[in-house]
C-alpha cells in the first residue's frame, strides 16, 4: 500500500505542474483522488500538517501571481497542489471518524 500512497503523491505534483502549461478538464477532480489516496497510510502527524498545507496553500497561491513572468504558473501550481491537499485532507478526517466511531462502539 505504501508504493501506492507514494506513486499518487508523485502523479498529484507531476500533474499539478502540468496543469500550468495544459489544460485538462479533469485535472480537479484528479487531483482531489490521488491527493486522497496519498493520505490513506499518513498517521495524526502527518494529517495535521496536511491540514495546514492545505489551508497555506488555498490561501497563499493566488498571491504568486504578483511575480512577473513566471506568477501565473507559480499559481497554478500551487493551487493544483491545494486542491490535492483538500482530497487528502478530506480522507484524513474520513477515516479519523471512522476510527472514532469504532472505538465508540466496538468494544
């Protein structure tokens, strides 16, 4: 499963640089898979700093765009590789209520 994780985490940057020079319609949704399937061996340490990647990088990409000549890929990049931390953070919190709820009720 680790070779998985890890060949999603290379697709989801190798597309999100991609994505700075073509256009392709599914990248979004592309991207929110491989970022979740990147995220379903990571441990709390690493959700957690998923987190915060994906609320610098939803908050600070567009800011790029202010670098002349290459603002404008710097964003997009950045921005691709946000929204593939939002899939891997959507699958962190899934499978931590998951957790939770078995521990409730499985005893």
């Amino acid at each position: 499963m680790n070779v998985i994780c890890s060949a999603a985490r290379a697709l989801a940057v190798i597309l999100a640089i991609v994505s700075a020079f073509v256009s392709v319609p599914l990248t979004p949704p592309l991207l929110l898979v491989f970022g979740g399937i990147a995220a379903i061996n990571n441990d709390s340490e690493k959700n957690s700093r998923n987190f915060l990647i994906t609320i610098v990088l939803l908050l600070g990409a567009e800011t790029l765009q202010v670098l002349p000549a290459v603002g404008q890929h710097l964003s997009t990049i950045f921005t691709s590789l946000g929204i593939a931390f939002v899939g891997a953070s959507i699958v962190a919190i899934v499978i931590t209520l998951a957790y939770r709820l078995k521990r409730d009720w499985v005893k």
